[in-house]
C-alpha cells in the first residue's frame, strides 16, 4: 500500500495543494512553521478520521472558509482507489470513495491505513489515560474497520447514561423521587457495547506484546525490557493490570491467529460475554456512587494501559530517552502488526515519521533509519535535510510557507 497524490483545499495552512508521492522514501523539508506536518496530519487524518495534534476537527479548516478537503489516491495491490474526506466545522463530514458519495464516513476506514509517529507520542509515555487508551482504539480501528461503530455506539451510550445520573443524583440529593426506570436499559447498552470493546482491546494487546518487546530492544540496543499490561475498572482487577496474552483475532470472529499461552485473567476480559455480565455486575454494585458522583465508574473509558519498563512503570521512572524508546516502540510494534496482518490483503501500512530524527540521539537515529529503511512507503518530516539518515535517502519535497515543490 502507498499514497500516490494528494491533494489539499483549505486544510490548515494550505487553500490548495497538489503532491504525487512515490513508494519508498519521500522526505517533506523545510523550516518549522512552514506546513510539513499539515501535510502528513491529511493523510493520518483520512486513515483515522483524527488528528494526532487537535482533538477536535475545527482547527483543520483553514481560517475564514467553511469548510476543508483532503483527498488521496491510495494503490493497493496495484489497483487505485480514490478517498475524499469534506470536513465542515461543527457539522458531520462527508465523504466520497471513487468520486461517489458513502453514507456514512467511517467507509473509508481501511481503505489507508497509516502509522504516524511524532513528538507528540511521548505523551504516550508520559500523559494521561486518555492518550493510551485512543492508541490502542485507533489501531483497533485500522486492523477491524467495523470497531469504529462500536466505539462510537459506547461512547454515545456513556455520555446518555452520565446525562441520566447526573440528573437522577440532583433529584435524589433534593429529595425528590429520581426516575431510575431507564437507566438499566442504559445499563445494557454500556455493557454489551463496552463489553465488545473491552474485550477486543484485550485480544489486541495479546497480539501487539511481543511485538513491542521486540521493538523496544532494537531501538533501545537491549537496555530494558517492555511490557504492556491492560488495567481494567472492573471492581475485581481495577487494582490488579493483566498481562499474558490470549488467542483469537481482534474483532472476535473466527481465526487462525497463533495461539499464546493466556493467563486465566486474560482469558476471561477476552470473552465479550463474561465481560458484559461482570460490567453489569459492576454498575450495580456501583449506582449509589455514580448517582453522587454523575458519572459512570465503570468500562473502558475508565481503563489504562501500563507501561511497564525493566519491571517499573515507565511513567515516572523512564528517563527522556527511554521514554522516546517506549514511545518509538508502540508505533513500530503498530507498524508490524500492521505489516503481518492476515485478515487482509492491503500489504503494509504507510509510515510516517513527523520531526522525529531531530528528537533522537545519533545511537537511536541510526537504529529507527535500519528498521524502517525496508518499508515500502515512508514519508519524513525535516526542518533541514542532514537530520534525514542518509539510509533513508529518497524523493524530497521542499515546503517552504505552504508551498510544496519536488525538488528530486
């Protein structure tokens, strides 16, 4: 798989732009400030419907104007396929695959998929929940396409039932009678919904482990070991994070995925079924709180991933470098998830390095350019062209005030 154009009107910087890429090496250049990682955000943003930088989509239209387009032409297996994406601020997107109009956006979700690396990722290590748990989601979203509507469905379900505790809580704090009747109908939805994601998270750790362990040591020249573990809200193991690795393909239908030793524990958050039935257990046990509190308490919303380095939690103990390491090593073990995947023909993901050489140490910089040099489409970001390794030597484009010409 690899981009072969793109083109751009009114996305951030840029009333429009027009780039033809090749497979191999292309190195965006040019001073910071100047629309490198504009560029790149477009393409992760056609893959994901996200930006790596902004959690919203107004910031992607440019100022002044109603509305942006981003659109690709992606090759995979050697047949074409167009994907447009209308982004309106504060109204729901529109999309066109071919050139003809889709019902619903999230169709053109696996038709690119992407791995982005950037400095933005060392909040991976380093920030909240919040940025771990969207990790894990994303990838979930590029290997089964399908999870996208899961996710969205739980999302919904969670802001109704929050919506629906906060106002049964100030009515029972009042003293007045607080109308519980619907919220098990709410119970139900959050759990079955969560219950799927949960559970598919689990199985996708299972499969990105080992992948990541193997990272880390080529990045890191093997000082340290990483582990990830999944921490779960449910009551029973929300002290307790889960580690070991369980059999089955992400979506949960069936496969013939290699089959890993699994922990009792882990085994069990891999099954939906179990899952749901320990949620709605949960929510139960935990009404009186979430009607004080207005909140639900409970599902993957509230989980963790853990970051696990020499047997310590990388936040707070990792140092810079080591931090950068693990971060690094997410996306690589992303990538070759990615690149193995059999539940697909679309050939490997496109890799995208934004400003990352120039974070790196010279020991780390020559480590990521052997790992990747292979790939079949990687796409660089430099404020000069020396912080390119010159294994990755390839196509430039020079961006300079969002101008983008093809030098070589």
């Amino acid at each position: 798989m690899y981009v072969s154009d793109l083109a751009l009107t009114d996305f951030r910087s840029y009333p429009h732009v027009v780039l033809a890429f090749e497979p191999g090496v292309t190195a965006l250049v040019g001073p910071n400030g100047q629309g490198k990682t504009n560029l790149v955000e477009s393409l992760g943003y056609l893959a994901t419907f996200s930006s790596h930088r902004v959690a919203g989509d107004a910031a992607l239209v440019r100022a002044g104007t109603p509305r942006a387009i981003v659109q690709a032409k992606v090759v995979r297996a050697g047949r074409p396929t167009t994907l447009e994406v209308e982004i309106v601020a504060g109204r729901a997107n529109r999309a066109r695959l071919n050139r003809a109009p889709v019902t619903r956006t999230r169709e053109l979700l696996g038709h690119l998929r992407t791995v982005l690396f950037a400095p933005e990722d060392l909040a991976l290590v380093k920030g909240d929940p919040d940025g771990r748990r969207r990790f894990v989601d994303e990838l979930l979203v590029l290997l089964s396409p399908r999870l996208a509507s899961v996710r969205t469905d739980y999302e919904r379900v969670i802001k109704q039932r929050n919506a629906l505790l906060k106002s049964a809580g100030a009515a029972r704090r009042g003293g007045r009678g607080a109308d519980l009747s619907t919220l098990d109908i709410w119970d139900a939805k959050a759990a079955a919904a969560g219950a799927e994601l949960l559970a598919a998270r689990v199985r996708l750790l299972a499969e990105l482990r080992p992948h990541v362990a193997t990272a880390y040591e080529q990045v890191s020249g093997g000082q340290g070991s990483a582990e990830l573990r999944y921490r779960t809200s449910l009551e029973a193991d929300a002290r307790r994070p889960v580690g070991g690795s369980v059999a089955g393909p992400v979506d949960g239908t069936a496969g013939s995925r290699d089959v890993l030793a699994a922990t009792a524990e882990e085994a069990e958050l891999a099954d939906a079924a179990l899952v749901e039935a320990r949620l709605l257990e949960s929510m139960a046990r935990l009404r009186g709180k979430e009607l004080d509190r207005g909140v639900s308490l409970v599902g993957p919303h509230r989980d963790d991933l853990d970051l696990v380095l020499g047997g310590l939690p990388a936040k707070g103990y990792a140092s810079h470098g080591e931090s950068w390491s693990f971060a690094l090593a997410l996306r690589l073990a992303s990538y070759e998830l990615l690149r193995h995947d059999d539940w697909t023909e679309d050939g490997e993901p496109v890799l995208i390095l934004d400003d990352v050489f120039a974070e790196l140490d010279a020991r780390r910089r020559a480590r990521l350019a052997e790992l990747v040099a292979s790939a079949q489409q990687v796409i660089i970001t430099a404020a000069v062209a020396t912080d390119v390794p010159v294994e990755l030597s390839g196509g430039r484009i020079d961006v300079m005030e969002s101008v983008a010409t093809r030098v070589r």
